[in-house]
C-alpha cells in the first residue's frame, strides 16, 4: 500500500510555491490571530463582546468582500490579487498588535480582512487551475497540511515572542506576509486565469442554485468553525497559565492535522461521498465545542480540541473540492469568491451568537451550562442538511 505522502513526490513545482506560499502566511497568521483574543483580554482588558465584534468585523472584511475580489482576481489575473492582498494584510497586522483604542484596532482588523478578501479567492483558484488533471481533495488536502504545518510552527513563535512584548508578534506576522509577497512575486507563474473570452458574468455563479445551496448549508459549518479562535483561548484562560499554553493547544492540534490529514481524508473519501463526509465533520465540530464548554479541565479542553480538529480536518479540504467541482472556465475565483461570503455570514453569525453564548456561560445564569449544547444541536441541522443535498 503507497504511503499517503508518496504522490508528494511528483508534484510540479508551480504547486511547491504555492505551498511555501501557503506556509508562510500560515505561519504569520497562526502566531497572531490565536493569540490575539488572549492579548486583548489580558493586556488591554477589552470585554468578551467587544473581541467578538473585532472578530466579526475581520471575518466581513475579508469573506463578505470575496465575491468581488473573487471577480476581480479572474481579471487581472491570480498572481497579482494574490501580491496586492499580502500587502494590505501585512499592513493590518503591523498595527493589531500595536494600537491600544477601539476605534484603531476596528481600522486594524479592516485591513487584515481586506488584504484577505483579495488573496484567498485567487490562492484557491490559483490550487484549482495547478490540480488539474490530479486528485482534487489531495490537492487541497495537502493545503491544509501545510497550512498546519504553520499551524504548528506559528503558535509557539508567537507565544514565546507574547512573553516579550506582544508588538513582536505583530511585527513577525507582518514579516512574513512581506516575505510571501517575495516568494509570489518570485516563483508564481502568472497567467493561470482564463482569457477574456472565456471569462463568465459575475451573474453566473449566483444563478448555479445547486451551488447557491451548498453555500448556504456551508455557511452554517462556518457557524462551527469560527468558534475555534473565541472557545480556546476563553476556556484556556481558566485552565492555562499564559499565552503559551494557549499556542501550546493550538500547536497540538495542528500537529494531530498534519500526521493524520492525508490518510484521513483518503480514508473517507475512498469510502463516503463528500456530503456525508461533510455532516460527519459538523456532528465532530459540534461535539468538540461542547466537549471543552462542558468538562471545564485541561483533559476537557485537550479532548474537545481533538474532536473539533478531526472535524476541522475533514470539512476543510472537502468542502473546497466540492467547490471545485462546480466551476466553469473564466469564473474559478468567483466560485471561491461567494463561497468565502457564505463563509462570512457564517462567521458573523457565528463569532455574534458564539460572544453572546459564552458571555451566559461565564456568568451565574441558570443557563450557563446549558448554552454549549446549542453547539452539537445546530451540528446535526446543518450535517442532515449536508446529506440531503444533491449537485
């Protein structure tokens, strides 16, 4: 039986970059944003409620934008969305580490989401157009793999950099989004996206109603998803002693999604369609939320977070293949463009309710336990609604 990394060998090397590309910016994303939240309610004493909004507000300005920046990209081609969208991210992580006011950190987070909203819809398109003629799901597998990799490496770079001062970790980040620029500017090809004649009306991706209602049940996913960066560091603030432990958490997951990311998702897509795959990974995002609200321990915390990740692991690829496999020539980062607003929608209802429900079950409410099982309730309506849908 072939080891789950062998196809790795005969990967071109456009992909290579791209995947350092995606290193990169893993690795400068992941040793600020889970630490970000610890920042804010540690250092600058800021209300759960108020991180919530920060993180909706990021969550809007990237994903509400990519139908657009998804547009865009299809015409000025993905290289050149993927340069002008490191740039503006780099600028808005510079600052979240820096500025101490409201209003200052809401123009910062603007930013982080803008300069997203602009590369990621060109980066998936740019994974679609190199993956043709292979294996879709492993494509996109080994992204997540890679990104986890970052995973792994940024939390404890930026936990150990927080212990200094805090401005470092923002630094870094910003670094390293100028590093990717390079690596983009250097070694990705341009001209991966279609010629003016093949490119379809931005009116053709809202008209594909299969698609329109994958993306909808998606954006309840993302419901799911988003949790991971407002449950772990609220519950590890009161089972961990710092800013380190929480990277510490974080890190361990990755390390679970990159040794167990490829034979996984081969696993479950050799022997179930992608739906079920899909309501799989909801029930397992549900039930690692409540797992680490409910068992209020390190053990709790460590064991939710491995239920959450198995989940994370198999809805991510998954979902992007899916995606993939509705596009047209001309539109490929429209495509990803919409699905990233369904993910926003996802999120800002999400980070909202998750600010709202974790508020409750902080304090002396009658509900305050009671609040964690809307989790894996909402898992299972979104995982029947998975099963049910047809392309």
């Amino acid at each position: 039986m072939k080891a789950p990394w062998a196809g790795l060998r005969n990967t071109p090397g456009a992909l290579w970059v791209l995947y350092l590309d995606t290193f990169t910016m893993a690795v400068g994303f992941y040793m600020l944003i889970p630490l970000l939240a610890f920042h804010l309610l540690e250092n600058l004493s800021l209300s759960i409620a108020f991180i919530a909004v920060l993180t909706a507000v990021r969550s809007a300005a990237q994903n509400g934008l990519m139908p657009i920046t998804g547009w865009i990209a299809d015409r000025i081609d993905y290289k050149r969305a993927i340069l002008g969208g490191v740039l503006i991210r780099a600028a808005g992580f510079a600052a979240l580490g820096t500025v101490d006011t409201p209003e200052l950190l809401l123009i910062a987070s603007i930013l982080t989401g803008l300069g997203g909203a602009l590369f990621h819809p060109a980066s998936y398109a740019a994974y679609s157009a190199l993956a043709e003629g292979r294996d879709t799901v492993r494509v996109y597998s080994t992204r997540e793999l890679v990104s986890n990799v970052g995973f792994i490496v940024g939390p404890v770079v930026g936990g150990v950099l927080a212990g200094a001062d805090f401005a470092l970790v923002s630094f870094g980040a910003a670094g390293l989004f100028l590093t990717a620029f390079f690596i983009t500017l250097i070694g990705l090809p341009s001209g991966m996206s279609t010629s003016a004649k093949e490119r379809t009306s931005f009116r053709t991706v809202f008209s594909d109603r299969p698609f329109m209602r994958f993306c909808l049940v998606a954006s309840g996913m993302s419901v799911m998803i988003t949790q991971l960066y407002l449950v772990v560091p609220i519950r590890a603030r009161d089972v961990l002693p710092g800013p380190e432990g929480v990277g510490l958490v974080y890190t361990g997951a990755a390390v679970l999604m990159v040794f167990t990311m490829l034979p996984t998702t081969k696993f479950a897509t050799a022997r179930f369609s992608s739906y079920k795959i899909l309501a799989f990974a909801a029930l397992a995002l549900g039930s690692g939320i409540a797992v680490m609200g409910l068992w209020s321990s390190i053990a709790g915390l460590l064991v939710g977070v491995g239920i959450f990740t198995v989940g994370q692991m198999l809805a991510q690829p998954v979902m992007n293949a899916v995606a993939a496999g509705f596009t047209h020539a001309g539109s490929v980062a429209s495509y990803f463009g919409v699905l990233g607003l369904a993910h926003a929608v996802g999120g800002i209802i999400g980070t909202t309710a998750g600010g709202f429900l974790y508020t409750v079950a902080e304090s002396d409410s009658w509900a305050n336990s009671l609040v964690w099982w809307a989790f894996p309730v909402w898992a299972l309506i979104v995982g029947t609604a998975f099963v049910k849908l047809k392309k």
